[in-house]
C-alpha cells in the first residue's frame, strides 16, 4: 500500500511539474514583455504602427509567435540600440531571398510544423524556388512576388480563412495585385463562373506553372483535365490557341536568329531590332489573351505579331543578301587584281628576256 501512494505521488509531481513545449523556435520575452509592439504601436508613421494592430490579428500570433521570430533582436529590453543590435539578431524589414528563407526556417521544419499544423505540407519553399517568381529571385530580381506578396507579411490568415488574401473569393485580386490583365481578361471569361480557386486551378500554387507549359491538348496539358474530344469547344479552343503561341514563338525565334546572324557578321540591323521587339511584345500580349479563353482574339493578336516577325526577319535576310555580294563584289575585285597581276608579270618578264636577247 505504502508502495502504491509513494508511486501515486511520483507520478502526480511528474505531471504538475512538467511545462508545456514553447510556442516559438526563439527565445521569448520574459513575463510576455514586447518592446517592438510597445515602442511601435507610438510611432506616428502608420508604416510602421500599422503591422502592430495586424500583427495582433495574425494566424502566428494566436500561436504565441511574436517580432523577434520574424525580424529578430531581443523584445525583452525597450533600449532601441540594445533590441535592435546586430548581437541581438536583429534582421530587419526582410525581403527577397530573406524574407523566404525566415518562413521556411519554420514552414520548412516538419517537427515544427507538426506542433502547430501537422496536415500542412512543409515543401512551399522548394516549390516555390521551382516557380517563375522563385526563379526571377534567384537572377536577382527582387520585384518579384515572394510569400508576404501573397500572404501579407502581418495579419496573415489561415488558407481556409474566407477572408484571407488566397482565399478562394480573393485569390484572383491577389494574383491581379501584380497581374492586372491577366485578371481581368479572367473575370470575363467563361471559366469565372466555374473555377472555384481562379488562377490557382490552373496555375497551382507556391510551384507556379507558366501558362505555355498548361495550354494545349497533348500529353501534359492541362487543359485535357476538364475538355476532351474535338466535339467539345473547349477542348478545339486549347488546341487552336496552342496552335497559335507555338506558331508564333517559332516565327519569333526564327528572325531573332537571322538578325544575330547578321550582326555577327557586322552588318547593321538597328533598323530592324523594333520590329523584332515588338513581335515578342505580341507574343508576351497573345499568352495574356490566353487567360480571355478567346481563340479569335488570341489569333488576332498572334497575326500582329507575325507580321512583326516576318519584317524583322526580312530586314536580317535583306543584311544577309547585302553580305553576300558585297563579298561577291570583294572576290571578284581580288580576281581582277590578282589577274592584273598575273598579266603584269608576265609583261616584265617577256620586256626583260627581249632585253636579255
């Protein structure tokens, strides 16, 4: 008996004195103390007050998470120096490469992860790096979209949140926030009343797919998905379009090589190089359209750019033709010379054996 209460006892220590595992990767504030909050929610610059009301709103901060998990530094103190030292970690505003890499450091960690959300993939950041934005990053440009582009970087809410900026009511004016035409030519195609996630059914999300790697009818396509069969007119649609981007990328291709060819050879085709430009600004312009799901308007500008292409090319063969002959002309100019020559020696030699005879 005496064995059963001192186990009992053991076990009922155990227990009220264990602590629960800390909600944040880095060490808090003693006592729940936040100077970032308290000394920016005073600043009269709303840039710098406003994350402070948003942040209290944010998915992260009902989960315990605070500044310093993001931004660094140490919150505990309200010496600005002091918390915002590079030896307190102090990061920053955080953009481009870096402002990923600090959503990863969590997103990307499954143990963490699965504290909090353990359903949620932790493979965004590799995806995204996959993406045409993660892409364009990684070339250095640092305009485009990262994960506070789409999230917002304070007062971030859940995905299923109906009121979140990717929720799927929202997620076309987030993309449109940058891609402008592309949502537009969206709201007023037949595929608005029907997509339930907007750009995201097609596009997918964090490893972003380019439209010319999804439009079509072949293997991979993804248009297939939803219309099958030359009955459907969605499906002919996808393989006119196609049709048309493939034609004119090629045709683009194909007066961008003749021009080169000729500046190589050091003919000069500046006159040339607009109309070049503007077929692959056409071409830029017909993969927009595509998003209208409009075959003729998608043609129409397809033949514009065609036209383009066809007057720069004609101007690269027009350098190349001029190539041709002016070393034609050179050859047969050497040819003369060198006949010249030849008839010249042998005059002087014929003068100088009669003057030896």
């Amino acid at each position: 008996m005496i064995r059963v209460l001192t186990l009992l006892v053991v076990l009922w220590a155990s227990v009220s004195g264990a602590q629960p595992a800390p909600k944040s990767s880095a060490p808090g504030a003693p006592g729940g103390v936040n100077s970032c909050a308290t000394c920016h929610a005073t600043l009269g610059d709303a840039r710098l007050s406003a994350p402070v009301a948003a942040h209290a709103g944010d998915v992260h901060a009902a989960q315990g998470l605070s500044c310093a998990d993001c931004h660094g530094g140490n919150p505990a103190v309200m010496d600005k120096a002091a918390s915002m030292s590079s030896a307190a970690g102090f990061k920053g505003k955080l953009g481009g490469q870096a402002q990923v890499q600090a959503c990863a450091r969590c997103h990307g960690d499954p143990a963490f992860m699965k504290r909090f959300a353990p359903a949620m993939p932790v493979d965004q950041a590799a995806k995204y790096a996959t993406s045409g934005h993660g892409r364009r990053l990684a070339s250095g440009d640092l305009g485009v979209a990262t994960c506070a582009s789409c999230h917002g970087a304070h007062g971030i809410t859940r995905v299923a949140d109906p009121k979140g900026r990717v929720a799927p009511a929202h997620i076309a004016a987030t993309c449109g926030s940058c891609h402008a035409m592309f949502a537009a030519l969206l709201e007023k195609s037949p595929h608005q009343p029907v997509f339930e996630k907007a750009c995201v059914d097609c596009h997918g999300h964090h490893a972003i797919a380019p439209a010319d790697t999804l439009l079509g009818t072949g293997d991979g396509a993804l248009c297939g998905t939803c219309h099958s069969g030359n009955d459907d007119p969605g499906f002919r649609a996808a393989g006119e379009m196609r049709h048309e981007l493939d034609h004119l990328t090629a045709r683009v291709a194909a007066a961008g090589t003749v021009l080169e060819r000729a500046r190589h050879a050091g003919m000069g085709v500046e006159r040339d190089e607009p109309a070049l430009a503007r077929a692959r600004d056409q071409l830029i312009l017909a993969r927009t359209e595509v998003h209208g799901f409009d075959p003729v308007k998608v043609k129409a500008t397809v033949t514009i750019g065609e036209k383009a292409a066809d007057e720069a090319e004609a101007g690269g063969l027009k350098a190349l033709d001029e190539l041709r002959f002016r070393r034609q002309g050179l050859a047969a100019t050497l040819l003369l010379i060198l006949g010249v020559v030849v008839v010249l020696t042998l005059k002087i030699r014929q003068i100088d054996r009669r003057r030896a005879g």
